[in-house]
C-alpha cells in the first residue's frame, strides 16, 4: 500500500471535514513524486484541450485551488478546483459533510464555502501547468442575481484556467437548480455567450442527475445554442436510495458516491442520446473502478471524473483505474479513448 493510501485509511477515521482540511493540508506541504508517464493508449482530447489521460478530479475537494501543485501529482489528466462565488461564504452551519462508509457514499450540504474569487484567482495565478486546470463557478447564497455571479467568475478568471465550469447543480444553495429551467439557462448562459466574447478558453455546463430525460435534452439543446464546449453529468442527487444503510442516511443534501452510481449512467445516457454526438460529455457520479470508466466512455463520456471513490480507496485509486482502463481499451481493439466513445449505444 502506498504511503498517500495509508494516509487516506487514518483520514477515514477522524471527522469529514476535519479529515478533508489535512488532506488539502497534506497535498499542499509534502514532497509528492510525479505520477508515472501514462499509457499512450489514454492520451485524449476533450474541448480541445490536450489530455494525458481521461480520468479528472472532480469539483468540491480543493475549492479555493490551493493544492493543485500536490493534485496535479496524483496522476489526474485534468483537475478542477472550486466551487468558487465572487464573494467569500462560510457556507453551511457544521455538520455539513458526513461519511457514508457502509454505503461508500458521502452526503454533503457543504454551501459553496470557499474564500472567495480575489483569494481563487491568486492561487490560479501560481497553478502548475503539466496539467490541464479547470474553474469550477458558483453563486453566492444571498446574490439576487445568480447569473451575474457567474459572469463576475468567467471575467475575472480569463487567462487563469484552462476551462471554466458553470455549476448550476449543486442543491445546497437554495433557488440554484432553478437555473437549469430552459428560460433560466438561455438567459444565464446568453450572458455567459456574450462575456466571453472570442476568448477561446471553453466553458462547460454541470447539471443535476434528477433531471427527467426530456429536461436533459432541453438542458443539452440550450448548451448547443449557446456553444458550451461540455456537459458534466452530474452532480450530487438529492434522492435517497432504500439500500443505503449508514446511520447518517437521512442527512439532508446532496448524495455522492457508489449509490449514485446507476442514476448517473442513466442521465449520462439521456444526455448522449440528445448530444447525439455534438456536445462532449464528462461523466462523474459513482465511478470507483476502471470497469465503471470504461462503461461510461462506451456510453458516450469524452472523460470521467472522480471525487466521493477516492475517499474510500485513497489517491492510488487515479492509477488502478487508469491501468484497468487502458487494458480493456487494447482488449477491445481500440487504440485510443475516442475510438470507444459511445460504442456501446
């Protein structure tokens, strides 16, 4: 077992967000060795954007994008900092973050807590570049209106991220999942259209898995509209499965992790079947092996991200699954990510 898993076995004993504040700690201050040269079989594109491998971090675990330099070491293709709004939060009164381990879940109601965009945009500023780096928006709690936060974030951070993210989906901030309504979006994301202006740097759009299919298609249909460069499907769910068993089950917010698994798949499939090839998608939700990677390329993911899995399985779970997935890549007769996209519709 790695020195980074053992670490990540003695965090699961302590409080979440105590444990999650060393981590971040950690990643900040230790001398980490570069992850190894990745398989040339998982270098990929996604928007554009050069990728190593496919497999990203998730938002949510470095918020203010103050320990990229130790997340860029773990061996992610891509890393996504934030959630961050334009002014500072405290986010949600404690308890807020609470471990699901018989589920392998977690279930946060967090509140975009984070330090702000001044203090986000100098740690941009310093950010590695061997790795691809994302902004991840939000919205203030106490904004009246949502949609300029996120045009304040995509202003203020031109030239400091290699894409930005709209997080539309989060639930723990109350009236933000409203945006994902058609005439809410056009309006949010015909301004967004109109700040960027001809800056190149692609925006993607991350939506909720309680969305119906036919609210996914309209969410999609906007995107295009609009030009994001991807969907991110999805986000946390608010929806409590009858298997879950953990005491903590009737915690109030957002659901992630392996039950999340199957709802994920199948918005990640609503959103292929109206994307129907024009909109690159980014799955998250659930993946916690190289199988479940591999599945949700064949179902018409570009790239996957991960987050809730590596609290159970620890950092080293970056290279299991990106070797699993290379495997079953030249198992299958593919010689690249792209080729297996969508072959399994």
């Amino acid at each position: 077992m790695a020195l980074s898993d053992i670490g990540a076995a003695v965090l699961r004993k302590i409080d979440p967000e105590a444990a999650h504040g060393l981590a971040i700690k950690a990643l900040k201050t230790l001398p980490l060795p570069s992850a190894p040269v990745d398989d040339p079989v998982l270098h990929t594109t996604l928007a554009g954007l050069s990728l190593a491998n496919p497999v990203g971090l998730a938002a949510g675990l470095d918020k203010n994008g103050e320990a990229l330099h130790g997340l860029a070491r773990l061996g992610f293709g891509f890393v996504e900092c934030g959630s961050v709004t334009p002014r500072a939060q405290p986010g949600n009164p404690k308890p807020r973050l609470f471990r699901l381990s018989e589920d392998r879940a977690v279930i946060n109601r967090m509140g975009f807590n984070n330090q702000g965009l001044e203090a986000f945009a100098a740690n941009l500023a310093r950010r590695p570049t061997e790795t691809v780096i994302g902004a991840n928006l939000g919205a203030n709690k106490d904004t009246e209106d949502k949609a300029a936060d996120y045009v304040t974030g995509l202003v203020r951070l031109k030239g400091l991220a290699d894409y930005v993210t709209v997080n539309v989906s989060s639930p723990n901030t109350p009236g933000l999942r409203d945006l994902q309504g058609r005439a809410a979006l056009d309006d949010l994301l015909g301004r967004l259209a109109e700040a960027r202006g001809d800056d190149p740097t692609p925006v993607f759009l991350k939506i909720a898995p309680d969305l119906t299919a036919a609210e996914i298609a309209l969410t999609v249909e906007a995107a295009i509209d609009h030009r994001i460069d991807a969907l991110i499907v999805s986000n946390t769910t608010l929806d409590r499965p009858e298997s879950l068993r953990a005491p903590d089950r009737g915690e109030a917010g957002g659901l992630s992790g392996a039950p999340l698994k199957a709802k994920a798949m199948a918005a990640l499939r609503a959103a292929a079947e109206a994307a129907a090839g024009k909109l690159p998608l980014i799955a998250v939700g659930g993946i916690d092996s190289g199988e479940e990677a591999y599945a949700r390329i064949r179902a018409g993911a570009a790239a996957i991200q991960l987050y809730s899995a590596l609290v159970f399985a620890g950092p080293g779970l970056v290279g299991h699954i990106k070797r699993d997935l290379a495997a079953r890549l030249r198992a299958d007769g593919f010689s690249s990510v792209v080729e297996a996209v969508a072959t399994a519709r």
